[in-house]
C-alpha cells in the first residue's frame, strides 16, 4: 500500500473514524515519521483507536525527494483527527 491508497481509503475526512493520529513533529524535526529505505521514502506513524487499541501504520512514499516526502508526509498525516503528544 502505498500512501494514495491509504489516502483514499481514509477520504481525507476528519469524521473517518479510522482513530486519532498523536504527532510529536515539531520545527526542529522536520523529518519527524520519515524514513529512508534503500532510497525510497517511508511515512511510519501510530493512529489510536477508540477501544485503546493502536494501529502502526507504515506506508511508502513512492518518491526519492526528501522535500517531496515531506510534502506527501503532510498530506497524509492532515487526513486524520490530529491530537498532539505533550
């Protein structure tokens, strides 16, 4: 799966009932749930459902660009209801 068919499968809703996304990115980790496999760009991240259960989700990027990945990263990551980590 890569992260069109996650993005698709998810709708782009904030209502998608598909758990909460918690982020720790801040400004002085820009690449914060990226990872470089063989070349390729990963997104790896952790939604949490309503019955306290969590789901790790890593799905590729499809693309070599580091500023593309981030992009794809954002566009993903914005799909879900976000919650942020203190």
């Amino acid at each position: 799966m890569n992260y069109q068919d996650l993005l698709k499968e998810v709708g782009g809703s904030s209502g998608n009932g598909k758990g909460t996304l918690v982020i720790r990115a801040t400004e002085r980790h820009p690449d914060h749930h990226l990872w470089n496999t063989r070349g390729t760009w990963w997104c790896h991240f952790t939604v949490h459902q309503p019955d306290y259960t969590a789901e790790r989700i890593r799905v590729s990027l499809r693309t070599r660009s580091l500023e593309e990945a981030r992009e794809r990263r954002d566009e993903l990551l914005n799909a879900w209801p976000l919650r942020k980590a203190s």
